[in-house]
C-alpha cells in the first residue's frame, strides 16, 4: 500500500501551515519528515491520519482517497504521547490535592508497614 500525497495545504486563519507538500510513501520504507519548528511536519501527518482537515490537495491510499474511502481511512493510523499516555496519568498534570493525598496515605500506612519489618 502507498500512500501519495499531492499538493497539500493547510491554513489556519491567514497564516499558511503546510504550502503544496507533495510525497509517496512507498510500501515497507521508511520515511522521515525534517524540518524546524513549526514547519508542518506534525500538521502533515495529522491530515494524513485525519485528526485535522486540509485546506486543500490530495492524500491517497493506493489511488482511493483516504478521507472519502472507509476502507482505506481504517488503515491508517497515527500514534502519538496522548495515545500511550492520557493526560490524566502524565506527573506533571497531577494536581495539588492528589498529591497531599498521596502523601498523607504514605505517611499513615508507613508505621504499620515498618512494624511488620523485621530488623
């Protein structure tokens, strides 16, 4: 299965996103998408797997288009942080409360759990 993008283009407002990307993904091959930050890389793959809407262009999955063929959008399939890790187990969104209590739970079960430890 090759994927072939053609002309693609994102704006969001009046700022030009993604200017005319055009690619094949080859079956079996790697690819890599380089670029600075904010150049499209992830707004590319995103329209690729359909989480946001192009402007305009091409994506198509062995000559069907992907975003009008079910068959072809079920086999495609972008992984990102979000889907291994939702954002209510990631440390750095743990709020205040949950911590305290967390804290609190280790602090009361701490004497019983060094009486049953024999020294």
């Amino acid at each position: 299965m090759s994927i072939e993008v053609k002309d693609l283009k994102k704006k969001f407002l009046k700022k030009e996103a993604v200017k005319g990307a055009t690619f094949t993904i080859e079956p079996e091959s790697i690819i890599g998408l380089l670029g600075r930050n904010g150049a499209g890389k992830s707004t590319v793959l995103n329209m690729i797997a359909r989480r946001i809407e192009k402007t305009s262009g091409d994506i198509t999955l062995d000559g069907a288009d992907l975003h009008k063929t079910a068959s072809a959008m079920h086999e495609v399939y972008l992984s990102s942080s979000d889907n291994w890790f939702p954002r209510e187990y990631k440390f750095k969104d743990l709020t205040l409360p949950f911590i305290k209590t967390l804290i609190q739970n280790l602090i009361w079960n701490l004497p019983k759990t060094l009486s049953k430890c024999s020294m």
